[in-house]
C-alpha cells in the first residue's frame, strides 16, 4: 500500500508520519518510508541522531543511477538522459519491490531500527537556499516520483510518503500516486485550509483522502473538525506525553505509547487496507501518462530534445502480477 501524509506545516505531519511507521513496524510489516519534505525531519522522528539523519544519502544526487536501473531494456526510452519525473515504465522497463535487493536501495536507502523491526528509509537529500527555486525544488522531489512509477507493492507490504507541506504537494502528479492520502490537520481555520485546497483539487483524479484531527484537545476541537470536513474525518490525536519525550530525544519504547493513541494508529492502518479493494491499476497507469504527456508538451521535449510522447507503451498496465527484468 502506498500511504501519503500531507499537510500544512506544523500541524504534525511528518510527527504522524513517523508515528504510523514505528505502528507498521511493531505489527512486521514491511515498509519503506520516504521523506519529500523540504524540510528533512523524518529520520530524527524516527529516532536518528542529527549525525545520522544528515549522512542519508540523497534520492536526488543518485538520479542518474535510478533513471538507467529504471529503463531496463526498454526500447522506448533511448537513454537515461530523456527520463524525467513521469516517465512510465512500460515493456523492459525494471520495477521496484517493497522487499527486494536491488541496486536504487542499496544507493539511496538505509536500514532504521526501530523498537519493533526494521524499516528501509530514503530521503530526497537536504535543500540549500540555492535548491529554494521551484525547478530545483520538484527537480530532487522528482527521483520519488519515478521512483512510484515504477513501484509495485502489495496489499502487506507500506510505502509511506511524508509529503511537502501545503499545496507544494499539487505541483505535480505525484499526490495521486497513493491508495491513501492522510491529511493531517489542527482543528484552526488554517488547519483545514489545505484540506479545502487538497479536497478540491484532487477530486477529478479519485484521490482517497481521509483527515486526522491534530492537537484535539477537547469536544469543541472535535465538533470544529466535523462541521468543516464531515465525513472525511477519520480519526482524532490529541496530546502524547511519550511524543514530548521523542521530541526530546529520550523516547521509551513505543509499546508505551498512549493506548488512545495506539487505536488511532490503528485506525489508519485499518483504513488503508480497506482502500485495496478499490485499486484501480489501469487508472493508475493512466494517470501516469496524463501528468507525463502533459509535462513533455508543457517542458519535457524542449529540456530533453527528444518526443518524450514516444515513452508511452500503449499496451503497458503497471500491476502486482508485471514480470520485473532483472539485471542483465
């Protein structure tokens, strides 16, 4: 299942994030967390030290690497150099397995150990100020784009995304590759801002979404939360003593974790694993084609000098049961 977390900053998008990996891990899923954020936190929530959270290695410095892996033997795309973001996969081209060795994880990704199991973890690398300009930004994000495209994963098996905070997230096709999009809001005018932007825009391309209520501190919180967005309320979280402790750096084990806030986990998981039954692969592969046809008309054919059009295999679906090549 691939799993989305989105939000406006501050409202305990990437703590949330990190919350439901450690639930994950504890119930021996397997998962591949992600961090897209600009700001680069999730390896600290998830209990790395500052030394080790900054040496894991960029998805976008090794760009080059995942675009040859990626394109196989794919007769479609000449060379490595004309992939962007949203160029599919298609016949020949090697997919990615939430459990298998290959040579992106062993680039980009790092083993985290948690209380309960290990995690795979990756991370878009950190931004400078000169990285702030919107190409250079979508540019690093980008590797994790294709990275989705060429995914396949099972109904037991996570891939979860901490996303850019706020509408960022919309500036590309990126928001629907997910089969559950949690959207983490504070019960504020603010806080449900990105859930009306998020709602909206999303809405033509079938995006499940569902809200948890962040910072709920009361029945008036909870009564807000309702009247702004209905029935996409899934579930609330409210103050966590054992989160402080994280914060600080001396976590206990997560078993400890507030049995309140325990279920709510639980509730994600719960939630994502109803959306399976509305997989729907062949509009997934589709929406694939839709954001990658547009952004080769838009700037893809001028950047690359090549008809990135001429990328799609028309008979290609991307699915659980698509043989993946392996290297050669």
């Amino acid at each position: 299942m691939k799993i989305a977390f989105v939000g406006k900053g501050g409202s305990g998008k990437t703590t949330l994030s990190s919350l439901f990996i450690r639930h994950l891990a504890a119930n021996e899923a397997p998962v591949v967390a992600v961090d897209a954020d600009i700001n680069q936190h999730l390896g600290a929530a998830l209990g790395l030290d500052e030394a080790a959270a900054a040496g894991l290695p960029a998805l976008g410095a090794h760009l080059p690497l995942i675009k040859e892996y990626l394109r196989g033997t794919n007769p479609r795309i000449t060379s490595a150099a004309t992939m962007i973001k949203t160029t599919p996969p298609g016949e020949g081209s090697r997919l990615l397995r939430v459990q298998e060795t290959n040579p992106v994880y062993e680039a980009c990704a790092r083993t985290v150990r948690l209380d309960d199991g290990d995690i795979r973890l990756m991370a878009t690398g950190p931004f400078t100020e000169s990285d702030l300009g919107v190409a250079c930004y979508h540019s690093k994000v980008g590797a994790v784009e294709l990275c989705l495209n060429h995914l396949v994963d099972g109904p037991d098996e996570y891939v979860v995304v901490d996303m850019t905070a706020g509408s960022d997230s919309f500036a590309s096709g990126m928001f629907t590759r997910f089969d559950m999009t949690f959207l983490v809001a504070e019960p504020t005018r603010k806080g449900v801002s990105v859930y009306r932007q998020y709602k909206e825009y999303a809405r033509d391309f079938g995006v499940a979404l569902k809200v948890v209520g962040n910072k709920v501190q009361g029945p008036d919180d909870l009564d807000f939360l309702r009247e702004e967005v209905g029935d996409d309320l899934l579930v609330t979280v409210g103050h966590s003593d054992w989160v402080r402790t994280m914060e600080k750096g001396r976590p206990a084990r997560f078993d400890q974790l507030e049995a309140g806030n325990r279920m709510a986990l639980q509730a994600l998981q719960d939630a994502a694993e109803d959306s399976y039954a509305d997989r729907d692969w062949e509009r997934y592969t589709s929406q694939m084609v839709h954001f990658h046809l547009r952004n080769a008309e838009s700037w893809g054919n001028e950047r690359t000098g090549a008809d990135l059009a001429a990328q799609v295999d028309p008979s290609f679906v991307l699915g659980e049961h698509t043989p993946v090549p392996q290297p050669g």
